[in-house]
C-alpha cells in the first residue's frame, strides 16, 4: 500500500457579498437605427442618455443612420445600463456589448 503526502490546501478567500468583488468590465452601448424616430428625437435622446454634446450626437445620430448602428457610449458596466435605459425610453433599440 502506498502512502502519498497530500498537502492540505487552505480555502481561498471568497467575498461573502457582493459588495467585496471588484470586478469592472469595459462595456459599450450600441444604438441601432430604425425607421420610426425623427433625426432630432434620436439626438436628444442620446444627449440625455450620455450628457454629450449637439454635435456628439448629431454625428452618432448621422452614423446609426447610414451604417446601421453605432457605438454611442463606452464604459462599466453600469453606466452602460443606465445610458442603455435612457435610450430605451422612447423605444430605441439598444445592445450592450463586452470588450
């Protein structure tokens, strides 16, 4: 009969709540064009969305327009969900997409 050496291994540290993971992940929000929303609907919803500019939104307004679709924020997850939220709110077509 052979006897082998075990090394006992100490359980590693879980966070008992998820308060303790710190996990961020790099998030983009994608705005997809349709053919319901006037030009001046989807800039001022993208400008409450992410507090940017006119002429921010403007250019991604004119960039869902012709490609399809665009990436109108980037950042965690959370903020993601919130611009995504504010998108939606008048029926836009939103997806939140991980680097």
């Amino acid at each position: 009969m052979e006897i082998r050496n075990l090394a006992i291994q100490k359980p590693e540290h879980r966070p008992e709540y998820e308060e303790d993971l710190q996990v961020t992940l790099a998030c983009r929000v994608v705005l997809y064009n349709d053919d319901w929303h006037t030009f001046d609907e989807v800039i001022n919803q993208i400008i409450k969305a992410t507090k940017c500019n006119f002429e921010t939104a403007r250019g991604l307004t004119f960039e869902v327009h012709v490609k399809g679709k665009a990436i109108v924020f980037s950042g965690e997850m959370k903020s993601c969900l919130e611009v995504s939220s504010v998108l939606q709110e008048i029926g836009l077509h939103t997806q939140i997409i991980t680097e």
